[in-house]
C-alpha cells in the first residue's frame, strides 16, 4: 500500500464469465479501474437452454489464469506490486465458484499477497461506491439474471434485505420469454428492441404479488401467460406475426416494469422512514440496462426527491471490479474473516432474514 492506495486484483467465476480485473482503490474513494477483462461463455451453452454447471466450471478453470494475465497486461502492473488479492466466494454454481477459489489461492500463495473472500452479491451492492463514489446508506434494487433483491446498504457488510424474487429473477423472465417468442439470447437485449414497436396495453399479463404487501416478487408466472397468449394467437391465426411478437414482447416489458417500479415504490417508503436524511437508490445487474425500466425508475424517484444511480451498464453485469473494489473496502476496514474463504453456492448477504426460496438456472439465489 502506497499513500493509502490498495493496488488490488480480483477474480471472479460464481456464473458464465470468467473475470480478472486490477484497481487502484485509495482510501479518499477515488478508485481507479486500472482493467477490468470479462470473457463469457455464451457460445459453450447455447444449444443446452441454460447455463450447464459442469461446462461453466470447466471453462472457468482454463480461463482464469489467460484473464488474469491479461487484467495484470492490461493495467501494465506486475503482480509482485499488487497488495490484495479478492475473490467470489459465492454465491453462485459451486463449480466455478470453486475455479475461482482455488485459482486465486494458488496466486495469492506464489505471490504471498493476502487474499479475500468476497460475496458476489456484495460486489454487486458496493458498485455505486466504486463507480460514482456514493456515501452510505442507500438503497439498492439488484436485477439481473440470478438475483433479484432490495438492499439497505449500511456499511462495508452491513446488509438489510426488504424483499426479493421468490421464484425467478427477472433476467430469467426476460431470457425464457425471449426463447418462446424465438427471439435471441441473451433475452433482455432482444425484447427492449423488439418492444420499442410494440403496444404495451395489447395484451392483459399479470403483474404478480402486486396484491401482496411488501416488496417481494415473483416472475416465474408471466412465462407461463405469455405461453397462453402466445399459443392462442398460434391457434388463432395459424402463426405469429411481427406485430404480434412486438405487442407481446412490449406487453411482458410493461408487466416486468409495472411490478418492479411498484415494488421499488414501497421499498423506498420504507427505506424513508428508517432513512430519511439524504436518499439514493442505486440500480444494478443486467435487467438495470433495460431502457423501459430504467427510465421509469428514474422518473420514480425524480417524484420522491431521492437521488437516482445506475453504475456504468459493464459494471452493472458480472465483472470482477466490483470484485476487487468489495475486497479493498473489507481489507482497508479489518473486516476480513478467513471463514470467506471457503467456497459456498448459498450466501445470503442479510443473515438475520431466512434465505429466499428458488434455485434459479443460472445459480443459487441468495
Ligand atoms: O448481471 P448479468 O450480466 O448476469 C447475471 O445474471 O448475474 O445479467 C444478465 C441478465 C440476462 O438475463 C439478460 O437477458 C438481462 O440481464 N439483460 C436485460 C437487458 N440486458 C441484459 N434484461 C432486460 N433488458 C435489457 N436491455
Ligand atoms: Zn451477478
């Protein structure tokens, strides 16, 4: 460590990208991403419908060492000058999970540079600090395609859960949609732009625990209504239209962004009365670069008065910045615990609340 700079490089494997990445992390919070390299395994698993553990880890394994040697090239950093070392621990598909674990040991151990342990979940809530500095507490809405939650985050580890998907994450639904309506993976990307020529109001899908009070959601029932409406315009009209994979493709969008935008409202009313001075909300995951939800969470807290944060869209999905950024900010405050250390598919970030049902495709829930 150098005038309270941490040169600090992380790894992360818990689901379909291998990532390396090196930043210089200060204690004035102004962290520099010296690289961040992410290389997806989108090609090995698109005949299988999903994520195949076994290639995931497999992959994770010869990749890992390639990437970091690339983040280190790339930041133009030795590895003997690096301080720390931090790692997913979990929670994810416990094969890569365990790539990661051990390839970061090994490092660490040639090297003697102490390592970390990190809760890719962590990663993820920490990321607006890393990217635009934000201050403690805020709250924060993760939405990608294994995670789905709403975070007070307090402290470095410090973690309130006020609800999350009981079932799918929205990515999920995003992605199964996508593969009904024969559009390409991944799914969100794809049904932003097909529903930009849609009718959001064509088609009556529904907005699930909407009457059900707190901020828990469920999404693994809009499939199946998208299943029904798709079937019956097939036994309608003998086939689907362009028009009516538009209207079909604008109408889950609405009903994902209905519920997320509604369940964000009562998280922020809570979060309020608990933390009324100075608010964020923060944003993060792959869903967070839908344009339709994006904006409208925007315009949600414009109307409440708090401020709004959605990191870079490549930090947003799994990187291992984040990664790296979670294990200084553990290190620089004596927070690390060697027990993070052992890699674990389960990890709930708030302790105190029982873990969430659902074991998605793409990973344990947490
Ligand atoms: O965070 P991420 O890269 O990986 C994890 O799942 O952890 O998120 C990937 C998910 C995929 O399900 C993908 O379809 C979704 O994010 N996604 C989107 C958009 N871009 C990516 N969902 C909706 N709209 C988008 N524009
Ligand atoms: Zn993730």
């Amino acid at each position: 460590m150098t005038d309270g700079k941490l040169l600090v490089l992380g790894l992360e494997s818990s689901c379909d990208d291998t990532a390396a990445a090196v930043l210089r992390v200060s204690t004035e919070s102004d962290t520099e991403i010296l690289s961040s390299v992410v290389s997806g395994q989108a090609d090995l698993h698109k005949d299988f419908g999903g994520v195949v553990p076994e290639i995931a880890a497999r992959a994770h394994a010869e990749m890992l060492d390639l990437c970091v040697e690339q983040a280190l090239d790339q930041a133009s950093v030795n590895l003997k000058d690096v301080d720390l070392i931090g790692v997913t621990s979990g929670p994810g598909l416990i094969g890569g999970v365990l790539s990661g674990v051990m390839s970061a040991k090994a490092i660490a151990m040639g090297a003697q540079k102490p390592l970390v342990g990190v809760n890719h979940l962590a990663g993820h809530a920490l990321t607006p600090r890393m990217t635009d500095a934000i201050e403690y507490p805020y709250l924060m809405l993760l939405i990608s395609g294994g995670h789905c939650q709403f975070l007070i985050v307090k402290g470095t580890n410090q973690f309130v859960r006020l609800g999350g998907t009981i079932d799918d994450a929205p990515g999920e639904a995003f992605d199964k949609t996508a593969r009904l309506l024969g559009l390409p993976q991944p799914g969100g990307p794809s049904i932003d732009a097909t529903a930009r020529d849609g009718n959001p109001t064509e088609f009556a899908l529904p907005r699930p625990l909407l009457d059900r009070e707190g901020c828990d959601m469920s999404f693994s029932g809009l499939k199946t209504a998208v299943l029904r409406v798709r079937d019956e315009i097939i036994s309608e009209k003998g086939g689907l239209h362009q028009s009516d994979i538009n209207d079909i493709a604008a109408s889950f969008q609405r009903a994902i962004s209905d519920v997320l935008v509604e369940k964000t409202r009562r998280a922020i009313v809570e979060y309020l009365k608990l933390l009324p001075q100075t608010p964020t909300f923060a944003v993060a995951g792959g869903v967070a670069a839908n344009s339709e939800i994006r904006a409208k969470l925007q315009d949600l807290c414009a109307d409440h008065s708090i401020a709004f944060n959605a990191p870079p869209l490549k930090y947003c999905t799994d990187n291992a910045a984040m990664i790296a950024y979670a294990a200084a900010e553990i290190y620089m405050n004596d927070l690390v615990d060697p027990t993070h250390l052992v890699a674990r598919p389960r990890w709930p970030l708030d302790q105190s609340k029982r873990p969430l049902i659902g074991h998605g495709k793409k990973g344990a829930k947490a």
